[in-house]
C-alpha cells in the first residue's frame, strides 16, 4: 500500500494535496471529509511499516492543521456558520493513533484535542453541529477519542469528557428505534419497493458504514452510561 495509490495520493490526489483542510480549494463534498478520512488511514499505514516518507506526510498535516487550529478550538477550514461536526470524528481518531505510535506528539496534539472538546461540548449544549446526520449516525467514533483522553490523558476536565459524551449520545440518532421487530428491514435491500434512496428516512440506518456504526454503540457508550438501555440492539 505504502508504494501503490493510498501511499501517493499526498503527491497527487487534488482531494488530499490541494484540500482546504490545508489551504487548498478542492473538496468532494460540503463535509470536508478528505483529509480526515485520508489522515486516519495513513497514519497507522507510516508507523506500521515505520515508513519515513510516509510519517513525514502525516506531520506535515497535522501541523498545518494544528498551527491553523481557530482561537475557539475549531479544527479545519469552516467558518462558524458552516460548522459541522462530523468530519472532526475521524480527524480525532487519526490524532489519538498519532499520540499512540509517536508519544512525543502528546505535547501538542493532546492540548488541541481538549480546546476542540470543549468547544463540541458548547456547541452540543446548545444543539448545534450536527448540521447533517452524519454525525448524529457515526458519534461512537468521538466516543473512542473521548474514552481514549478519559483513560490515557485525563484532565482537570473529564466531567466535560462524560457530558460530551453523553450529549454525543442524546443528540445522536437513536438506533433503537430502527433495530426492533417492527422497523428493522428484513428482506434484501435491493428489493425493497420503493427503493431506498438518499432521500429516504430508512437511509441513515440502512447506509452499510452507518449501519456498522450503530451496532456499536453499545460498546462505545456503556463506559460513558454504564446505565443506558442498549438491549434491543443486540
């Protein structure tokens, strides 16, 4: 991988070397999600195969990203207006698996990880950031990042960890509503007439990435709320 495309798309692939995660102009889509799903894949990719060239890349990145990190903790290129939270998730994982193969980064990444915490916390408070449902899908992958600070690197200010946590999870799309007897879809997808669409309001949990992600909410959430009710989720 490190000598074929996912090890090269740095030099080339206009979504990675020109995103505006790093000040370029190009994007996919209005999630600005490039750069967070690339920088959490290549991150374990350099350090597995104690790629140099590789780990060069990521820390190229990740200080652009970090020395661009916004005075109220905002991690990537939107402004206050545009703010979703969803791209943050996998940015966070690749910042936590970062600290995990090269301590030394703990220093700077970890303080940019709490500033951005705290800020989701305010913003989760007042009912923002989950501008599309994304997030609201996928929040056990912040769950692992705050789980992850709570155990390795805790603060002065956990309790803001398990708030946000539990916000995560209240302001989060509620997987058991679909995974029961009288919601869930048992017959081939495919089949289903009409069929499902972006658009349909089955989508969010039928979406194979989302639907992997709700089944582990209950291994993500029962440190955060040991007395949540996750039984129907199997």
């Amino acid at each position: 991988m490190s000598n074929g495309l996912a090890g090269h798309e740095y030099d080339f692939y206009p979504i990675v070397s020109d995103s505006k995660w790093l000040g370029g102009q190009t994007e996919y889509s209005p999630l600005n999600e490039g750069i967070p799903y690339w920088l959490n894949g290549l991150v374990p990719l350099a350090y597995a195969l104690d790629d140099g060239r590789l780990k060069n890349q990521t820390g190229q990145v990740v200080n652009f990203i970090l020395d661009h990190q916004q005075s109220d903790g905002w991690l990537g290129p939107e402004s206050p207006a545009d703010r979703d939270i969803w791209a943050r998730f996998p940015l966070c994982l690749a910042l936590m698996q970062l600290v995990e193969a090269d301590t030394s980064t703990s220093a700077r990444v970890v303080p940019a990880l709490y500033k951005y915490v705290s800020l989701m916390h305010s913003m989760l408070a007042k009912n923002i950031g989950y501008e599309q449902f994304w997030g609201r899908v996928r929040y056990p992958d912040m769950i692992i990042t705050l789980q992850w600070l709570y155990e390795k690197h805790p603060s002065n200010n956990t309790n803001q960890l398990l708030e946000t946590m539990s916000l995560l999870n209240q302001r989060g799309l509620r997987w058991a509503d679909y995974y029961n007897q009288g919601s869930f879809i048992f017959e081939d997808l495919d089949t289903v007439q009409p069929p499902i669409t972006a658009e349909s309001k089955v989508f969010p949990h039928v979406h194979a990435v989302n639907a992997a992600q709700g089944k582990s909410i209950q291994f993500n959430v029962e440190f955060a709320l040991p007395n949540a009710d996750y039984d129907s989720q199997g």
